[in-house]
C-alpha cells in the first residue's frame, strides 16, 4: 500500500450535481436489472457518489465535523478534573469519591466501542452523530445542574456512554473518504482529536473553574457541544453501505442487497463480534493481546496524569489551578508533535517498503517506527518526571517532560492502531479494536481512582518509577511485532491469510465462513 502524493487529488472528482444523478441512476439500473447480485461493502471506485471520489472540500469538512465532535467529548472528559476540588467542598465528598465523575465518564465511554457498530450499522455515521452529541449534551447538563453527589457520578457516566460513540466513528469517517494510502497519516491527525481536546479540558477549565465554580466546567463543555453541533448541521452520509440505502430510497428503488454486516445483523452474530470474539482475542490472539496490553498501560497512564499533574504542580511548586492548566499547554504541543512526526515518518518509510517488496504491497509491519522511537521516549519521560518533580529543581524540568511523555503515546497509538486496522480482515479488525478500545478506557477510568494513594503511599517518584519499568517491560512490543508479527498474523485464524483460504473453499465446494466474515474486499469497518 504505497503512498502517493497525488492519490487524493487523483480520487477527487468534481461533478455537477445532474451528472452525479445520471450516473447515480445508472448505478441503481445496473442493480435493479439484475435482482440476484449482492452488492458488497464498498462502493463502485467510478461511482460518483463514493465517498472517496468526494471533491477535497467536502472530505475536510466530513473530517472537520468528527473532529470537532471527538474533540468535544474529550475536553468534557477532562475539562471536569480543574473543578475537583470544588466538587469535594461542596458536595462533602472524599478526593477519591470525586475523581469518579472522571473515571465513570471513560467507563460510559468504554461501552461505545462495543454498541457503535450496531447504531452506524442500522442509521449510517452522519446519525449517530448528529443524536450521539445532543443526547451527550443533556446529561452534560444534568451533570452541572446536579444537586447531589450521585447525580453527578450518575450524568458523567451517561454522558460518557452518550458522547462516546463520536469517539469510535471518527476512525470510520476518515476511512470512508480517505485513501488506504493515507491511513497512517489521517490516523495521526484524527488522534489529536482526542489528546488535544483532554489537555484543552484543564487548560480552560482551570479558568473557569477558578472564575466561576466547578459547574461551569460543564458549561463550558455544553458551549462547545453546541458549536461542533451547528459545525455539523448539514454533514453528508460517509457509510458506504448506507448511502446505497439512501440512494436507493431517493430513487424509489427497493433496498439493495448487501453482504451480511460485519458487525452482524443478528443478536447471535452481534453478540459474537462484538463481545465475544474480541474477549477472545484479548487471550488468545498474540498481536493482540501484545497491542492491548501496550496500549492499557499508556492510557492508564495518560488519565492518570490530569490527576496526578495538579497534586505535584500544586504541591511541589504551589501552583494555582490556573497556572496548572497552563502546564496542560505542554500536553497539546506533545500531541502536535506526535502527529507531524508520524506523518513525516509515514511519508519517508512507505516508499522504501514498497520498493523492498516483490509484489507491489507494502508490509505492514512498517508502521510500526513510530511506535518503536515513541515506546523509547515514554519509558524515559517517566523517570525523568519522577526524579525532577522536586523542590531543589525548577518546574520546567517535569512540564517538558509531560511533553515528551505525551508525544511518545500519542506515537505509539497512532502507530499501533493502524497496525491493527491493515493486520485482519474488515470483520476481525472491528473485533480487535472494539477488544483493545473497551479495555484501555476501562483501564484509563481505574488508575485515576489510586494515583494519589500510589504518590502518597511510595512517593511521586517510586510511583512513577514504577511505571518506568513497567513501560520498559512493554518497550520490545513493536520490535516483536516488526520480526515475528506477519508470521503471527499467518496463523491468525481471524487474519488475512486464513479468510482466503476459506474464500477458496467456498468458490471450489460452495461451502465456507458465515457472511458476515466473508469480506475480504471491504477494507472499512463500522466503526
């Protein structure tokens, strides 16, 4: 899969509105004309409508609108922790007990990988957005209008599980409109979605909060849902399979006949997909569990830090909430950077692959540098922020080396998914990432809820320490991968490799996998 600088100019086509009605038409008589055809996952590359033949302008504001959306839950995630201490004042609650309205949020957020294919499955993306959003909006105040502690804890987690799915079908949007190409560098862009807006959220809702009171921290996060709202009002279907449902209906046409959904179209099949083959693939699939367990850590860590930042800045340096809001700056230019060098190195190694390769497909075990120089950069920021959060040295020491903690897992992340997403066929690739999304934000909604016993109890320094050698522990993972992951993946019996041996078997004995798993030319997946 070799990139080309010109690849999404060259899929770009700009037509008048009656031609893409003529061919549209002629699309749908081609199908009416032959009942018996089953239309596959992906779109006609000379259909108009195909999203990858969009003009560049509507791709970017597709992308811009789920980015905005993704953005927005990330800050309400985040933008509550500046409040904290507001929250235990008035409602009398222990530190712990407030750090749930953070950690239950990533736990409702947990259960969107796992209910988002179904929705996208049945009402296309551009729906569930436009509902995921305003629903997230209404607990968002209930949230700041709560009167007691539990309805608070009660509102953060729904809004959570409400806003969350903006969180999964981002990764699909991309992949709807732009070319298999550019994965790894739309991956990078659309990962700041999330990192930027959690360090925007202390960042202003520091502000805010020190202004104001902590209910306004949720305020100001309805605000935002409102403007990535109105950004979104008009925002076109990129599901393949459901713009040929809505072409069908705008034509008077009878539903066209699709390939079983690889998310299922039944509970058992549901059920499968999306809850029990990604448990198993947790144990049992090596290059997953690998990533998983690689990928928990790191995010655990990472929302362990909007706790732990404020106790050292305030505590080691007397800092005002305003002040460590302004520290969070540091987090967004690590984000910044993770996704200019992920880029760049996507751009430099993709050529070079393909040129060592026979058949003209690049392995995709290149994707993998980011994440080797990011692994690197994570394990050492960790002691360097353990050993330098003291008094005798000055604060910039530990706030540079939240930069460079933040721009190794965004590194890694931006890398290791991608991986993911070319290593198995569309049906295993939804399971896998619906498997390593639930378990690291479930991960992520746990170390926050111990971080302040763990620096209390060993001191920041051990505490961190700790995580240091646990993350040198982790640190061969992309290396392992880059050796043995293609001859792990061969023996995959949800790879590439497997899925077409029984494709064989179906064309030579008639008989083969369930269809739902029989996608091998859909490259997206509904999430």
């Amino acid at each position: 899969m070799p990139p080309t600088d010109n690849t999404m100019d060259n899929l770009a086509q700009h037509t008048s509105p009656n031609s893409v009605m003529e061919d549209s038409m002629k699309h749908e008589d081609m199908k009416r004309d032959d009942t018996d055809v089953v239309i596959g996952h992906m779109m006609s590359m000379d259909d108009p409508e195909n999203p990858f033949n969009w003009p560049r302008s509507r791709k970017v504001f597709v992308s811009a609108v789920s980015f905005a959306f993704s953005f927005v839950v990330a800050f309400g995630a985040t933008a509550y922790t500046a409040g904290i201490s507001g929250v235990i004042t008035e409602f009398e609650v222990s530190t712990t007990k407030a750090i749930l309205g953070l950690s239950l949020y990533l736990f409702g957020i947990a259960f969107a990988p796992v209910i988002t294919p179904h929705l996208s499955e049945r009402f296309g993306r551009s729906r569930v957005y436009q509902i995921s959003l305003p629903v997230f909006s209404l607990f968002i105040v209930g949230a700041g209008a709560s009167q007691t502690f539990a309805s608070l804890a009660i509102c953060r987690f729904f809004a959570g599980m409400t806003g969350g799915p903006c969180l999964v079908l981002i990764e699909g949007t991309f992949a709807d409109v732009w070319a298999e190409e550019l994965t790894g560098t739309y991956y990078a862009v659309l990962a700041m979605a999330s990192y930027v807006g959690a360090g925007a959220g202390p960042l202003i809702g520091g502000f805010v909060f020190a202004s104001t009171s902590w209910r306004w921290t949720q305020w100001v996060t309805l605000m935002l849902a409102l403007a990535a709202y109105l950004l979104g009002i008009g925002m076109p279907e990129t599901y393949p399979r459901h713009v040929l449902r809505l072409r069908a209906k705008r034509f008077g046409l009878s539903p066209p006949k699709l390939l079983a959904a690889g998310s299922g179209t039944t509970l058992k099949a549901m059920f499968k997909i999306t809850v029990f083959t990604p448990v198993q693939m947790l144990f049992a699939e090596p290059v997953v569990v690998l990533v998983w367990l690689y990928l928990g850590f790191n995010f655990a860590v990472i929302f362990a830090f909007f706790i732990a930042v404020p106790a050292v800045l305030q505590g080691v340096y007397g800092f005002s909430i305003q002040q460590v809001g302004l520290a969070f700056i540091a987090a967004i230019v690590g984000s910044m950077l993770a996704s200019a060098t992920s880029i760049i190195m996507d751009r430099l190694t993709a050529p070079s692959a393909i040129k060592r390769s026979h058949t003209g497909m690049v392995d995709i075990e290149y994707r993998l540098y980011p994440a080797m120089i990011g692994g690197v950069a994570i394990t050492a920021s960790l002691f360097w922020i353990g050993w330098t959060a003291s008094p005798s040295i000055r604060w910039p020491s530990p706030v540079i080396g939240t930069l460079l903690y933040v721009w190794g897992n965004q590194s890694v992340l931006s890398s290791l998914i991608p991986y993911i997403f070319d290593a198995y066929p569309p049906t295993g690739t939804l399971s896998a990432l619906t498997a390593m999304a639930s378990v690291r934000l479930s991960l992520a909604a746990f170390l926050p809820l111990v971080i302040l016993q763990m620096f209390q109890g060993i001191t920041g320094a051990w505490s961190l320490s700790l995580f240091g050698f646990v993350s040198a522990a982790l640190l061969p993972v992309p290396f392992v991968l880059f050796k043995w992951g293609a001859a792990l993946r061969a023996r995959s019996k949800h790879g590439h490799e497997r899925m077409a041996m029984e494709k064989g078997d179906v064309m030579q004995t008639g008989k083969g996998p369930d269809p739902e798993t029989h996608m091998m030319g859909a490259r997206t997946t509904n999430v």
